[in-house]
C-alpha cells in the first residue's frame, strides 16, 4: 500500500515538473508568465502529492519492520553518492582543520571573500548531485552550526558555560564530520492526543523512547521532503520561482552586503 501511495505521489510530482519546465521554457522565450490559474493548478497537484506522499510514510511508520529500511534504499543511496562526490573531489570538497583532519569544506569558516566563495561553489555542487531536492543533506545543520560559531560572543554575553558547551558540541562533530540531522515534527501515531497527552514513557504509538528518537531521525532525514513539512512549504510558498526571485532583489539589503563583504576582504 504505501508504495502504491508513493508511486502515485511520485508521478504527480513528475508530471508538475514537467508543466513547470515548460512553463519557464514559455517565459524564457516569449515572456509570457504563469497565469495565477496554472500556479494554483500546479500547487494543488503538489498539494496532493504532499498528502499522498505523507501518507506513504505514515503507513511505514506503522508497520515498520525489517522491511522498512528497503523502502530508504534510495534515499540512502542518494546521500551515500553526496560523499562519493566528496570523495572524488577530495581538494575542492575538503580542507585540512588545525588538528590535521581532513573534514569537509561546509565545516570551514568563512573568514575571507575567497573561502565563503568556495563554501558557496561546494553548496552549488553538492546541490546539482540531487537536483535540489536533498533538503538535508549533510551541509545544511553543519553551516548552521557554523553561523552560530561565528557570533560565539552572542552565547557567551547569555551563558559562559552554555557557550562552552556549543564550543564543545561543534568540535566534535566538525572533527568528525557527521552528518547531522534534527527533527522539528514528531511522527504522529494516535492523531487523537497530543505528545502531551500520552502516558509516560509512551510517546503516541512508536513505544520506547529511542524508538522514537529514531524514527525522528529516519523521518527528517529521509521523508520529510515528501511529508509534512514539504506540503507545508507548498501551503505557504510565497508564487512562482521569477517572482519571488525579484521581489527578494528588489527588497534585499544590498549595502549592508556590500559593506559585509568590504569588511571581509580588508585585513
């Protein structure tokens, strides 16, 4: 059943594509924009392909077993190929950390306008292994953690010791490299109850509490790009691709940028 649901919300989603390429492909070369009906059209598809997908992996969820883990084949041969790629290039994808590990470049600060050039270049790339459709690949907590250490000073004026304790927690999983992941949704069991709700130690369906844990990770790692949180990004996108891309250049802070990186080049 759920991969009958899956590969149902895998070909509406193909099928959107499709009317999206030619819709770009009109606009490139006549310059005629989507109408408001073909981008509600084209949202509502992706609408039902959200909620098609969704429940794919809620029935997983459900009878999750040994089997489960054939249904992530893809998905974890994706991420397998990101440090393939990694691998193949090594100089470009890497750099060597005081303690003399070689880690990947997303782990770098970007002390430079040369170095936040290359951390851009390594995003681009990582980004076309998966088309863009990689919400969490291993580059994205990775420079969240990055931009916190960056304004480490922000955590130290709250807490010295919290401050540390971030310090800590970032070497060691840059020196390590791991792949981070989080989980901002519980997968939801007994839809009657909050988390709040449910008995100790009994949270909604899933059992144990690393169970749960579990399951949180596989969930925002692996299938949260066609769950919940993508038909929430399809709820609230804010129109078409052009549109959006104009809007935030016309309303961008380019001066504040342009000084950000003036001060960056200067020694």
């Amino acid at each position: 059943m759920a991969t009958l649901l899956s590969d149902s919300a895998e070909a509406i989603l193909f099928n959107v594509f499709d009317k999206y390429a030619l819709f770009c492909q009109r606009w490139e070369q006549h310059r005629l924009p989507m109408t408001v009906d073909e981008n509600l059209r084209l949202w509502g598809q992706l609408q039902q392909a959200g909620r098609l997908a969704s429940e794919s992996i809620e029935t997983l969820f459900r009878s999750a077993g040994s089997s489960a883990a054939l249904k992530f084949k893809n998905a974890i041969r994706t991420v397998a190929g990101l440090y393939d790629y990694q691998k193949d290039n090594f100089e470009k994808m890497t750099f060597l950390t005081k303690s003399g590990n070689r880690i990947g470049r997303y782990w770098e600060f970007p002390t430079t306008a040369q170095k936040l050039i290359e951390r851009g270049q390594i995003a681009y790339d990582w980004a076309m292994q998966g088309a863009g459709w990689i919400g969490r690949s291993p580059d994205h907590v990775s420079s969240a953690l990055v931009g916190m250490m960056t304004h480490i000073d922000v955590f130290e004026s709250y807490s010295q010791e919290r401050a540390d304790a971030l310090r800590n927690y970032f070497a060691h999983v840059s020196e390590k490299d791991l792949y981070l992941t989080y989980a901002l949704v519980n997968p939801q069991g007994d839809r009657s109850k909050t988390p709040g709700e449910h008995s100790q130690n009994i949270y909604h369906t899933l059992g144990l509490v690393e169970k749960v844990r579990l399951m949180k990770l596989v969930w925002d790692s692996v299938g949260s790009e066609f769950a919940s949180r993508h038909l929430q990004y399809e709820m609230f996108y804010s129109g078409s691709h052009f549109a959006t891309f104009n809007r935030f250049y016309d309303r961008y802070d380019w001066k504040f940028s342009k000084a950000l990186i003036k001060s960056i080049k200067e020694p």
